[in-house]
C-alpha cells in the first residue's frame, strides 16, 4: 500500500510517500511545493495543485492522507490553509484516489503516542518509523510523512482507485480516518505566508 501524505499551506505544502507492506514501511519521496508570497492567491493554488498532480502521477499512490482543518484563532490563517486543503482534495478526486483525513490529534496519537507531541518530537519518531538516517526536513514534509504513516496504520487494505472526476457516484470523496478524537489539534495554524520552513525539494509544477 502506498499512501500520499500532504500537510497543506498556501506558502509551502509538505508532501510525504510511504510504502507500508508487511508490517514494514519505509519512505518514498518527501519534500515540499512552495509558492511565492508576491504571486496572486490563484495562482499559488495552481501551483500547489499541479504539484499534487505530479506527485500522484510519479507515485501512482493507493491513498490520498491530508490533515483535517483546524480552526484557531487565527481564523485568516485557517482559512488560508483550507484553501490549499481544497485544490488538493481536488487533485486527489480528479485523479480518482481516495482520500483519507486525519485531525492532528489522531496523527501525533498514532506517530508519537501523545496528542500534545511537540514537532520535533514527530519529526524524531518518524525518522524512527520509517528507518531514516536523519530526520525528514522541514517540518512541513516530517508532518506530510506522519500523516501518511497514520494512515497506513488505521486504513490497512485500503485505497481502491475511484472513477475519475466526472465518473462514479457523487460524494466529497474524502474519508474520515477512524473514529474522531473531537477536541485537540494543530495549535499552530499558519497563514498563507507563514509556512516557509527550510530546506526541502518541492514538487515542480
């Protein structure tokens, strides 16, 4: 099974492959898609999207595994990040994969076993998980990799292709991954521009 991992912005998008067979896993390909802050908001989408895309295209990926959209007071910065979350679930559905979402909680619950798991601390189990001989950088793709990792582990067997846009039965295409933890969450959502990270090899759209 392989699963897609995304952990969506608007400014940089982390992206994390993982095979699981066997009880084992190991990484595929991580990274991030960054789009620059002067670039108008529809385009930056564009791009994120044709990321995905290509990702899927490169990656043939059983399943699709984003973050569910946590709301903080920064309502701006969720609804930036809700954008992104959109033209992904878009690419995913258009390419006929089915999409699994995860709330924050539930991925730091099923990586580090602690809902309140400090990034670093993700990011060390994930290099752990998945064998690594350094931990994934940056934290966008290290977050992309554990949601991917939660899902292989709560969906396992699943991951049937869909029909492609424009075919099948209606529906939001998008599956809850286990049952729902309710409170908890990312308490660091990020505006469009806030998300740059460091380093990391983007998808080229």
């Amino acid at each position: 099974m392989v699963v897609l991992g995304i952990d969506p912005g608007t400014a940089t998008t982390g992206y994390g492959v993982v095979r699981a067979a066997g009880g084992r896993m190991e990484a595929l390909d991580s990274g991030v898609i960054r789009t620059a802050a002067g670039v108008p908001l529809p385009e930056r989408l564009r791009q994120i999207a044709a990321g995905v895309r290509e990702l899927v295209r490169r990656h043939d990926p059983d399943m699709v595994a984003v973050e569910e959209l946590f709301f903080n007071r920064n309502v701006q910065s969720a609804f930036a990040v809700g954008q992104a979350r959109g033209v992904v679930l878009l690419a995913a559905a258009e390419a006929g994969v089915e999409v699994a979402a995860f709330t924050p909680l539930q991925v730091k619950m099923a990586v580090v076993g602690y809902g309140r798991a400090e990034k670093r601390q993700v990011q060390s189990m994930v290099q752990m998980i998945l064998g690594l001989g350094k931990p994934p950088t940056p934290y966008d793709a290290a977050d992309a990799l554990a949601v991917a990792i939660c899902c292989a582990n709560s969906r396992p067997g699943a991951g049937r292709r869909r029909p492609a846009a424009g075919g099948g039965a209606p529906g939001d295409g998008v599956g809850q991954g286990g049952a729902s933890d309710g409170a908890g969450g990312r308490g660091d959502a990020r505006d469009g521009d806030a998300r740059g990270g460091d380093g990391g090899g983007g998808a080229r759209s």
